[in-house]
C-alpha cells in the first residue's frame, strides 16, 4: 500500500483507476475515510488534556467506521 504522512499519495495510474471506477458507480455511492492512524492495529489512546474533546470523539467514530474492512491477514 502507499505510505504517506500529511498527505494522500496517489500516483497517475491509481487515481486514473479511481477516477473510472467513481464515474461507473456514481459518485453518490461513494464514501472516503481518512484517519490520523489505523485504529484496527492500534486501539485509541489517552488524549494530551489539551487535546480538544471532539478530537476523541471523532477518533472513536473514524475507529468504529474501520472495523467495517477487513485486515486482509495483516
């Protein structure tokens, strides 16, 4: 998979890929998910006190949305 930190690294051929795949299904059946970390491989942790309250909130929603794909025998 593609590793990327503060971005969404694609590269020509996949997003052309995509692209094709979004006009067929419609755009309307599609979601995006992106997390800061995958919670599947890394349970949700303790927040700094100065951390925002819907910081962690959001986290538990990002971490329940990824228990729906599976881990492919990570």
């Amino acid at each position: 998979g593609v590793l990327s930190t503060g971005c969404l690294a694609v590269g020509d051929n996949a997003i052309e890929e995509l692209f094709v795949l979004a006009a067929e299904i419609g755009s309307e059946r599609i979601s995006v998910l992106i997390s800061p970390k995958d919670f599947r491989y890394r349970p949700l942790e303790p927040l700094s006190p100065e951390t925002p309250p819907w910081v962690f909130e959001l986290h538990q929603q990002i971490a329940a949305n990824l228990e729906r794909f599976p881990l492919g025998g990570r």
